[in-house]
C-alpha cells in the first residue's frame, strides 16, 4: 500500500459517552468515517448529533466527562486513541490542526497577532524568531489579507470578524498540517465574506495539499467544499458517499427530510411550500429502539425499523457509498414529498408603514472613557424610503453594519430618527420613543429577535410571558380572558396547550422561537419585524417556523419585515426585497426582479455569495475585496465604490464623487446607482439552474 493510499484519517465503529452523576449520555455511536490525503469531507447534521463531538475526539479534547468507549481513530495509521499525552502533544497544532467556528476563542486579544502566528513554527519546529516571521508574513500574504506587515503588528480587536477568522486559518496552516478540521469556520460571518473564506480554504487546501474535515449544518457549502460527505443524525452517521451521490442519488429518508426543508430554487411559499420534518429531535438519553430516526421517518415500518440496531450497509454502484437504512432498497427515492397544504397568495391591503427619507445619526466621542477629541457622527442610517402593505413581506438585506438592526430600533421606538418620517398608517411614530407611545402603537409594531435563547424569562413559565405581554397591552378585562387569549396564541404557534406550565429550559430553540412569536402577536401585532429570526435554528425547524410565520401572516394580514442575510430564505419567503449598504437602500424592487439581472453591483455580488445545496445550479463566482467601509468614515461619492468592479464602466470619477441617483427600471424596481442603462442591460444572471433539474 503506498502513502497516497493509506488514509489520513481512519475513525472506525467510534462511541462516545459523557458521564454525569446521573447517568452515562452517549453522544456518538458506532461511527466510521475515512479521510484520503487530500481529502475534503463534509460532516454535516443538525445542533446535537454529535458532529463537534467527533472532531474533538480526533484532538482527544473531550474534558474531564468525555470518555472514547469504544471504537479507534486513526491518524496516518497510527491509533490516537492508544497515544500518551506527550504524543498527542507532539500531533495537535503541527498534524492536525483545528479551526473553531468563533475566531477570538483561538487568539489572545493581550498579544500582537504576528507574535501569536510566529509561536506555531518556533514552538512545533524549533524555528528562530526571524524564520518564524518571515513564515507568517508569507502564510498572512496567502489568506489574502492586505498589508501584512500591519497586519501583523495589530492586536485581534482591530481586525474584523473576517479578517480575525483568517489569521486563525494562517494559525493553523503554519505548520503545514496533513489533516485541517473546521468546525463551522464561517457561521459568524457575512455571507460576502463567506464566500471569500471557501475559496480560500478550498485553494489552500490545494496548495497544502491538505486533507479536511469540515464541520457545518449549510449543505450549500459542503457542496462548494467537499468531495464527500457524511450525515449525522443523533449521535450516528446515517449516510455517507461522495458528494454527488449524497446529493442527487439519496439513501436515507433524513437527508432527503434534510433537503426537503431547506428552500432551493424552485420552491414557492404558495404552490411548493417546504416541507418541515415532524416531530423533534430526541434526546441523547431518550433515543428510540432501532432507527433513531424512525418516530420522525415517513417510511418508518413498526417492528422492523424498531426491532435492532441498524447497521451501516453498501449502497450498489459505489464502495464508498452507504447508508444507516434497512428500506432504501425498496424506496421510491423518485416520488415527490407529499404535498403540505396549497394556499392562495393573498392580496395586499392599504400601506402600513411607510419610511420617507428616514436618517439616523449617532454622535460618539473618539475618546469616551477619558474624555477629549472632537465629537464624530455614525451615519447608520442614510435616506431611508420604502412602504409595506397590510400582508406583505418586505425583506431586509445585507451585510452586517449596514444598517438593518438600526433601522428595526427606530420602527421600534428603541430610537428616534434624526430627520425623516415614519408613518404607521397616518400616525407619525419617528421621533416618538417606546416610553411614550401609547399602548395601541407598542402592540402594533412588535419584534421577533433573533436568539430565542436570550428573549425569554429564564425564572417564568411560557404561559406566565405571555400572559405578562397580554397584560401589557391591556387585552381583555379579566383574568380568565387573558387566560383564554394566551392557550390561543400556543394554539396558534403550533404548541401544546401544557407547554404553558413549562420553563424556557425545558424547551428547544425552535420551541422557544414560537413562543417569542406568540410573545409578539399577543398584542394583535399590525407590523412585525424579524430580525434573523431563524439564523439560530437548525435547517430542518428553520422551515416549520418560516411557514408558522407566513400562516398567521395571512390569518391575520400581518406586515412582516424580514431581515436576514439568508438570500435563499428571503427568496422563499418575500414578496418584495429591500438592499441596504452602508445606510443606503441601493436597491428595492418585487422579489422576482431583484433576483433577476440587471442588479445593482452590491446586489449581484450577495447573490453570487450564497451558497446553494443544488448539484444543477450554477453561479457566477463574484467574490468582493476588502470590508464593508466604516459608518463613521464612508468613502466619498457611492457608497459601494470601493469594492465595485463595474466601476471602470461609469464615465470620469462620478463614482468617486457623486452619490448616484435613485434610478427606476422598465421592472419597477430601483436601483441607486451610475451605472447607464446600456451597461445594466449586459448583465447576466448570477444563479442558473440547468434543464434537468425540471
């Protein structure tokens, strides 16, 4: 067997416990996986299946409870599980590196970033202090960050999220290690920055000739990364097969429910709704007999798939491809998912909420804690126009510190504008603050938050916080009616009636979202704005909270403003899509047309950003330099110039100069930009889906 044959990575029949005073929790079981030099692999699933337990029993990292029961992990042919600590020593940081998904949890914010880079080869390889710099100046040059000898006498706060996260990819590309594991390495970062990361990863991999291990729950990444993949579900690998095969030729029912419920092009919130899977996800010491996916499972078959443990088993055609399933064989893997319930879209009403010329200002000293410095302006918000009717969805994209969350505060009356008009039918709310809006106004312009975790009373029931919200906005003239009112509201987020005498801890996170969403329509909610709200939620209940909100929305002809950064959802979901850049709304217009060119070239690069988990789509790969600019100093001229790659088309140095119009296309939409319309009128669409995927 030659080297290129023996596999990097070798994790064999692996089981996992954590043990606590009450009991043994098993995390993973009977778990294989192999890693080819070279090798990328994709290790996807949702919260708790045992996806980051797996990558830190490769580091041998699993605490004081974590204990390997059974099973081997082998490096290079070599058992790690049988390594003294010396050995492991020796491996970790040098071999096998690791990535975390928050960057400042691997830097030290009290050290330069060039001295933290330089310890990796003077600590693994005994190198000098002037090799080990003149190594991190190259290996900063190949995550593509600008400046590298600034870079490297920065410290971790003055760089951003994106540019922290490739310091730590250098970090553990500094010794050249065979096998690189990535946990999540983009979830807190913009989409556009994303993209830069995956490109980045994927050609360093290439020129390290490195074998990978990435970790995620975004299937559209995996694709754009992997060669192959492996799904968990509760602590167990259920299919595994390169990626085409996972992908095009399924032979598990949970990562076919998988695809089912995450919105690709095509599906339509009216006549190809998604398909959320039933049922939760079981708890680590509440597994079912059998198949672990059985209770959820459409195909579930009583005393069989609950009889015994299932094995993995060869999927015909490849020796790689397998899955945990004793029916795929005689599954019509073909058929279409049962239609969930056809709904008419409904028509929109009169406007609700318009914004006209909305600006919002902040003042900060440059030098708060000691006092001095002249006073600076954040200009967070820059000319806001946009209207939404009773009934519609207006979704709200872009990078973080556009503007987005800002603009929620002001609707809100977190905030007050500093000039504009915010209208909420004919009453003028923009300089109004919470404290003294009436009643009627706080109930009728509510928020669902992001993280469900954190909106909740921890030391309340789920009834008593919605009862508190009831109270709040004074509904009804009794006890027993609010009583009444809030098991209505579970019944209407799909909870059960007895969830009402449960604690917050007792729930999961898409529980949690529900009930915040019953919390915001406790008061009969005229505009809602969610912000991100199903950023934090696994894949599978993204989808069944996405449709509960879309269902009471033409219930009760609720006007939604989505903001997300989840082009895939906002497509889905909206009925018409506001960009925002750097405070300015640069481009506005009905959902179809703004996913449809010609885009404004902000526009185009989010789309081409988003990753896609379709083998038939294809996208033009347009992947922006540099960071969204600083609100406290924006570049002259266009907002978007210094990061533009059709600014070359734009006539004299307008761009640079002139903030370009609000110029209306034959579509309806807008766009603001210098762009003439000759030169619009070239664009190509950014995502095509080829004629077989019909």
């Amino acid at each position: 067997m030659t080297e290129t044959d023996t596999p990097i990575l070798e994790i064999d029949h692996l089981s996992i416990s954590f043990f606590t005073r009450l009991r043994e929790i098993p995390a993973v079981m009977d778990f294989s996986c192999t890693v080819m030099p070279g090798e990328a692999m994709g290790l996807v699933g949702e919260s708790g299946c045992g996806k980051s337990t797996v990558a830190l029993g490769v580091m041998r990292d699993l605490g004081v409870n974590g204990r390997i029961t059974g099973g081997t992990i082998k490096f290079k042919g070599r058992d790690l599980t049988t390594m003294s600590a010396e050995e492991l020593r020796q491996l970790r940081g040098s071999e096998i590196a690791m990535i975390y998904q928050e960057p400042m949890a691997s830097l030290n914010p009290a050290m330069k970033v060039g001295r933290q880079l330089m310890e990796v080869p003077m600590i693994h390889q005994g190198a000098s202090a002037q090799q080990a710099r003149a190594l991190a100046l190259e290996v900063v040059e190949d995550v593509r960050l600008p400046d590298p000898e600034r870079i490297l006498d920065a410290y971790p706060h003055q760089l951003s999220g994106g540019q922290q996260q490739r310091i730590v990819i250098a970090m553990a590309l500094m010794s050249k290690p065979s096998l690189l594991i990535l946990d999540e390495p983009t979830t807190a970062l913009d989409v556009t920055v994303e993209a830069g990361i995956v490109d980045l990863v994927k050609d360093l991999g290439t020129k390290y000739g490195t074998s990978m291990l990435f970790i995620s729950h975004n299937l559209g990444l995996i694709l754009e990364t992997c060669d192959r993949l492996c799904v968990m579900y509760s602590g167990e690998a259920v299919e595994t097969g390169s990626i085409a095969e996972v992908f095009d030729q399924m032979r598990h029912p949970y990562t076919q429910a998988l695809f089912r419920s995450i919105p690709l092009p095509g599906a339509d919130k009216n006549e190809r709704p998604l398909v959320a899977i039933p049922g939760n996800f079981p708890l680590p010491h509440e597994r079912p007999d059998g198949c672990n996916f059985g209770p959820r499972c459409e195909y579930f078959e009583a005393g069989r798939c609950d009889a015994d443990h299932i094995p993995m088993a060869p999927v015909d055609g490849d020796d790689r491809h397998a899955s945990r399933c004793l029916r795929f064989q005689e599954i019509d893997w073909m058929k279409q998912a049962k239609p969930a319930e056809l709904t008419e879209a409904r028509a929109f009403g009169d406007v609700v909420i318009k914004a006209d010329n909305l600006q919002k200002y902040y003042e900060v000293s440059p030098n708060a804690l000691f006092g001095g410095g002249d006073t600076k302006v954040v200009k967070a918000n820059e000319t806001l126009s946009f209207e939404a009717r009773e009934g519609e969805t207006l979704a709200i994209v872009g990078e973080s510190g556009c503007g987005k969350s800002t603009l929620a505060k002001v609707l809100l009356g977190l905030e007050t504008a500093t000039s504009g008009q915010i209208m909420l039918y004919n009453q003028s709310i923009q300089n109004t603050p919470i404290q003294m809006r009436n009643t009627d106004t706080v109930s009728s312009v509510q928020m669902v938050f992001q993280n469900p975790f954190d909106t909740l009373n921890p030391s309340m029931t789920v009834g008593r916080q919605i009862l508190r919200a009831l109270e709040i906005f004074r509904f009804g003239k009794s006890d027993e009616v609010r009583e009444a009112e809030m098991l209505r509201l579970l019944d209407l987020v799909k909870l059960p009636r007895e969830f009402a005498e449960r604690m917050p801890r007792q729930l999961s996170g898409g529980q949690k979202q529900r009930v915040g969403i019953a919390r915001a329509f406790a008061g009969g909610a005229k505009v809602v704005v969610a912000d991100e709200p199903v950023s934090a939620l696994d894949v599978s209940v993204q989808a069944a909270v996405t449709d509960l909100l879309m269902e009471i929305q033409r219930e009760q002809g609720t006007t939604l403003l989505f903001i997300s950064h989840d082009l895939s959802i906002v497509r889905y979901l909206s009925d018409r899509v506001m960009v925002m850049y750097l405070g300015h709304v640069v481009e506005i217009g009905d959902t179809v047309d703004v996913f449809a060119p010609p885009y404004h070239p902000y526009t185009e690069a989010l789309l081409s950003a988003v990753p896609i988990a379709d083998t038939s789509v294809k996208r033009e790969r347009i992947v922006l330099e540099g960071d969204i600019p600083s609100a406290m100093n924006p570049p002259p001229g266009c907002p978007f110039q210094t990061r533009c790659r059709w600014k070359s088309r734009v006539p004299g140095n307008r761009c640079e100069t002139e903030m370009p119009p609000m110029q209306t296309l034959g579509s309806g939409k807008q766009i603001k930009c210098h762009l003439s319309e000759d030169v619009l009128a070239e664009m190509l669409p950014v995502i095509t889906i080829a004629e077989a995927a019909e």
